[in-house]
C-alpha cells in the first residue's frame, strides 16, 4: 500500500483561483472542478482572501509605530553625545576651568 502524495499550491495559484471564486461568474463547483482541485478548499481560498483583504494595503503610508523599548535607549545615547560636545565645547572656549 503507497501513501498518496498530497499536492502543494503556490500562493499565486490559490489567490487566482481565489479571486475567480469571488467574482462570482461560475459556481465554486465549476472552479474547482477546472482547476482540479476540492470545491471545499476553493471555498477556503476565498474566504481567507475576504478576511484579509483589509489588511492588504495597511502600513504603507503615515507614521510608522515607535518601538516603545528603543526610544529612551535613542533618547539616553542622545543626552550622552549632547553632554560630551557640551563638555567638549567648554574646554575649548575656557568656560570651564
């Protein structure tokens, strides 16, 4: 007895055979009948392109969000160059004896 291989489908194949099921033109039956592949894995196809398309064109624009734990390491590592120029500064200038 030989286990059957199962089949792998690309990302670019599912998201086509995805979108033509959203589209409505023929039953999922039909689509997945032409495509050879389970009309119920045609239906999840469909329904994880409706639940994501929402998120499809999130983050490309505005403010990107701050990493909460960088920041007064950033702000820290700035107050330490701002001190050493100021030091630097006052030896220079013979504020400072």
């Amino acid at each position: 007895m030989s286990a059957a291989k199962r089949k792998v489908y690309g990302a670019a194949f599912k998201g086509k055979v995805g979108l033509e099921a959203i589209r409505g033109l023929k039953t999922i039956n039909e689509i997945a009948q032409e495509h050879g592949v389970h009309p119920a894995q045609v239906g999840q196809w469909k329904k994880a392109i409706q639940e994501q398309v929402g998120t499809l064109f999130e983050g490309k624009r505005g403010p990107q969000p701050v990493d909460a734990y960088s920041e007064p390491e950033r702000l820290y590592s700035e107050i330490g160059r701002l001190k050493i120029e100021l030091d630097w500064l006052k030896k220079k200038s013979g504020v400072c004896p």
